[in-house]
C-alpha cells in the first residue's frame, strides 16, 4: 500500500541522531557530558550512548 506524500510527512531533522559507541565498563557521567556537547552543536533532538563493555549491552537515550 503506498501513502499519499504529505500523509506522514517528515523532516530532514527527523532523521538525524548522535550515536556515541563505547566499551567501558559502565556509562559515566563525562559520556553524558560529550554526547549533549554534540548534541548542542548539532542541533540535533536525539543521542544514544551503546556501550558493549559490560556484561550486556546498555543503551541510554538522551533527547534535547
């Protein structure tokens, strides 16, 4: 089924994320710090800190 252009319109915005990829053995607060630096910068709504580091995979979402 294709919908029609103007339906569910999106912004060249909507798409952009900041995505900060550690391995570490936790998230500390200076990976906080750097990923709302960037997203400040940016001006970009959302960030996602992905550590691999720790025993299981931890992601935390940061909106602007």
């Amino acid at each position: 089924m294709k919908y029609p252009e103007n339906k569910y319109p999106l912004q060249k915005e909507s798409y952009k994320i900041i995505l900060e990829v550690k391995a570490q053995k936790d998230i500390v607060d200076s990976h906080y710090a750097w990923v709302l630096n960037y997203l400040g910068i940016s001006k970009c709504p959302l960030g996602l800190i992905i550590n691999f580091g720790g025993n299981s995979l931890v992601t935390k979402r940061l909106i602007l």
